[in-house]
C-alpha cells in the first residue's frame, strides 16, 4: 500500500507500512511463537491475514486547525492538526463521510479544541462503519453549548450522508488524554449500529451502542468469532462464561454454534451489554446466553461452581492475578483465551500452569503495525 502521508513524513503510526506485507506477516508469527514458548509448535494454526487497506471500522479524528479550515486526524508533536481524512486504512464509506464532517464543523460553526492553548469546542468526531455501510457518528464536544448548532445541521448532514445511521454527541469537558467522557448525547432515533457479521456457521447480527467496544477489524473478527465457535463445538461444552464479553460476538457466536451451551456473558461497560441482550433477542438465542454487567475477576470470586468453557478477551494488560489464579485452581475444563498482548498472554499462560495450550492462532487485527490478535486455546491436563 501507497501512502501520501507516510511518504511526506506526515504520519507514521503505520510503522512498517514499507514492509512487504507478507513479510510482515512472517516476522509477527515468529515473534508470537518465541515468545509463547510454551505453545507447542504443533498447536499453531496457520495465520489468518488482513486485508493491507481499507480494514478499518472506525476512524478516531483529532479535530484541529479552525473553524473555517479544520483538521481531521492526528495532531503533531507541537500540537497542530495534521489532516488525514485520505488514509488508505478507513473503507470509503467512512473517506466519503469525512469532508462532509469537516464542512460541517465549519457550517456549524464549531470550534475546534486547541490542545496547547486548552481552549475550544469539539474535540473529535468518530466514525464507525457496519459491515453494511451504515455509520455511526459522534463529535465529542467540551461541553453543552454547541449542541444546539448540531442538532439544526442534522437534516442537511442526513441528505449529504444516505447512509448515516447514528448520530450522538459525547461530552469529555476536562483536558485530559482521552477519546471520549462518561455521557452521551444521542440526536437521532436509532441509538445503536447493527454490525451483521457472516461466519462460517450463519450470520451473526451484534448490536454496537456509541461507547461501547467493538474490534476494529470486521473481517478480523468474524474469523476470530469463527474460530471460537468452531472450537466450542469441537469441546462440546454445556456452559460456558465469556468474560470481559463487550457486546457479546464471542458469547453468542459460541451459542449459535452449539445449541446446547448455555453462556454466560461478563462486561464492565453497562452500555455494552445493553447492546449484547438486545444482538441475543434479536438471534433468539436469550433463552440460552444471559449478559450481566460486572468485574470478570469477582464475578468468578464469587461463583459456586466453575463452568466447562471460560473466554477470556481482556484489554492489554492481561487477566489480573486473582482471575489467573482462580482459573489455574477451578474445574474448568477448557479456557479460550483471546489477547491483543502477547506479553501479557506469555505471562498469563505461566500463572495457569495446569492449563495447556493445545491450539492457537494469529490473527493480523492491525496491519502495518507490530501489534495483533492471539487465540489460545487451553485443556485441563
């Protein structure tokens, strides 16, 4: 892939976008697999490959520069807006939307949040994609006052953008290194973004609500979805917990693809949740998979029993050494588990010694990058 903007030296978050992809491919499974030394070499599935452009569901822009002339992307390293609305990463349902965006921060007259001088309105505007080409949009503003003004322009944001799904505004009002604040604003009727996945045993419709979690590669995640559900069905489960469970694929894939498991879902974020029960009643799978918001390491703390199935897929820095240590001393007998660190993964998989690793797999979540996705699955010896 060509990049304009790695080219000028206008953005290198793709480190080894130069790297020929298949090499870069190469070079991450080797990594993973000296690394994860305790996987045996046989447990190692071939890699599942990405797609080198236009893989990413969501665009997370910087809003910069000015009313009259804003920015969309990154922000260099004096604080000025760098404008990435052309990055060969984001599909063009999401290329098209920007310019769009951007026209109507000037429309609006919405000011743009000034990082170094820590003044200014609108912070960021997120864009995310469903595998049907609707969008969800959301402009993360400082505070109230500018709500109005966007509220007004929505018809004519509707007629330039047919497609557009959601609309939401998310205020974080201090100055602080983060995307997004604790409330939502939804504008518009429809609050969540269906995200209809296809895997191998059927489609599976999720439903993404606007601060919740979702893989940042479609493709990506309907293989890992896949895969999980094909493992599941291998073991036969008849419960199975999935923790840190986000808006459910892992749960209901599982569900979908062994009638009689009974999941179990656990997620910090209540919004999450919400979007996972109503993906399990639209499928009809709510009589079977259940979805309760809570900590992954209390509520296993606080449980009677251990069920056949654990999946775990937590952020990077792994399972805490409570839950590690549960899940070495339960009857468990099989856990999946899902890491985008594979630092912490290494370090999980010692704590849980008695739970050996009898497949894995690569998933190349972000091209381009040193970073990825990796599936082990563990047995009780």
């Amino acid at each position: 892939m060509r990049c304009e903007y790695f080219d000028d030296g206008r953005c290198r978050s793709c480190t080894f976008l130069r790297t020929p992809y298949e090499k870069q491919l190469a070079t991450k499974v080797a990594g993973r697999r000296e690394l994860l030394d305790s996987v045996p070499a046989t447990a190692w599935l071939e890699p599942v490959a990405s797609a080198d452009e236009w893989f990413r569901n969501k665009a997370k822009m910087v809003v910069a520069g000015t009313t009259a002339a804003p920015t969309l992307g990154i922000l260099d390293p004096a604080g000025a807006g760098v404008d990435l609305r052309g990055c060969h990463l984001y599909p063009p349902p999401i290329t098209e939307a920007l310019p769009v965006l951007a026209g109507l921060v000037t429309r609006a007259g919405l000011t743009p949040y000034d990082v170094p001088g820590r003044r200014g309105e609108l912070k960021h505007v997120l864009v995310t994609v469903s595998p049907d080409g609707e969008l969800m949009v959301r402009f993360v503003l400082r505070s109230r006052d500018r709500l109005g003004r966007i509220r007004r322009h929505l018809p004519e944001l509707f007629a330039a953008l047919p497609n557009l799904a959601v609309v939401t505004v998310n205020l974080l009002p201090t100055h602080v290194a983060l995307l997004e604040g604790d409330e939502e604003i939804v504008l518009t009727e429809r609050s969540v973004l269906p995200m209809r996945l296809s895997l191998p045993g059927g489609p599976l419709d999720l439903e993404l609500p606007p601060r919740s979690f979702f893989q940042t590669n479609t493709a990506i995640a309907e293989a890992m979805y896949g895969q999980a559900a094909a493992w599941a069905a291998e073991i036969g489960p008849t419960t199975a917990w999935d923790l840190y469970c986000g808006v459910g694929g892992f749960a209901l894939a599982i569900a979908g693809g062994s009638p009689a498991t009974r999941v179990v879902g656990i997620e910090t974020s209540a919004d999450a949740i919400t979007g996972a029960r109503g993906a399990a009643r639209r499928a009809g799978l709510d009589s079977r998979v259940s979805f309760h918001d809570g900590d992954a390491t209390a509520w296993a703390a606080a449980s009677s029993s251990a069920p056949d199935l654990v999946v775990v897929n937590p952020p990077r820095r792994g399972l805490s050494a409570e839950l590690a240590a549960w899940l070495e001393g339960s009857a468990t007998g099989h856990v999946l588990y899902s890491s985008c660190n594979a630092t912490t993964l290494a370090r999980d998989l010692a704590l849980m010694p008695s739970l050996g690793p009898v497949a894995a797999r690569l998933f190349d979540m972000f091209p381009h990058t040193a970073h990825d996705e990796v599936m082990v699955l563990l047995e009780r010896a």
